[in-house]
C-alpha cells in the first residue's frame, strides 16, 4: 500500500493542471517576444551600413567579404552607402574608409 501510493503512475498528472494553463501561458510567451526585442535592439548609429537586425547584418556583411573578397566587398559598400562604411568582419564592427 505503501509503495503503491509513491508511485508516480498511479497519479493522474493532467489532472494536476488547471485548465486555465494555456491561457496563462500566452501572456508569458508575449512578454517573453517583448524582453527578446528590447535586448536585441541596438541604437542606430549615425554612420551609414548594413542594419544590425538581430544580428543578421553582421552574418550578411560578414558572408559577403568571405564571398566577393576584401577588395570587391569593399568597393560594394563604398557605392552603396559612401566613403565611410560601418560593416562587421568576424563579429567585430569595422569601419571602412575610402575616397
């Protein structure tokens, strides 16, 4: 008898949860998309570049330079955004200057 009562089986889990779990739980997971956003979001920087976009800019930029090479990736950025350019190179912000 004992035994038969610590027995996990023999309770009926579902039970244990009330049916207002599920309701509960979409505040929870909308709170939870609002503190991902906020410690993602990064300030804009006044110099000109690929966006940060939760870090997809820096794989972007990043991708780019392994793929068309320093010189052509440099000259890329350069028409698109200027001679002063914020882009990100293993991770780190780089900034590439050129006249």
């Amino acid at each position: 008898m004992v035994l038969e009562t610590l027995n996990p089986m023999h309770y009926n889990i579902t039970s244990l949860v009330p049916d207002t779990m599920p309701v509960a739980t979409v505040p929870i997971l909308i709170f939870m998309c609002f503190l991902f956003l906020i410690w993602n979001h990064e300030e804009t920087s006044s110099i000109p570049g690929p966006g940060y976009c939760m870090g997809i800019g820096p794989l972007i930029s990043h991708g780019r330079f392994l793929w068309m090479g320093v010189g052509n990736a440099c000259n890329y950025y350069n028409k698109t955004y200027g001679e002063f350019v914020r882009v990100w190179i293993s991770g780190e912000e780089t900034f590439i200057i050129s006249k």
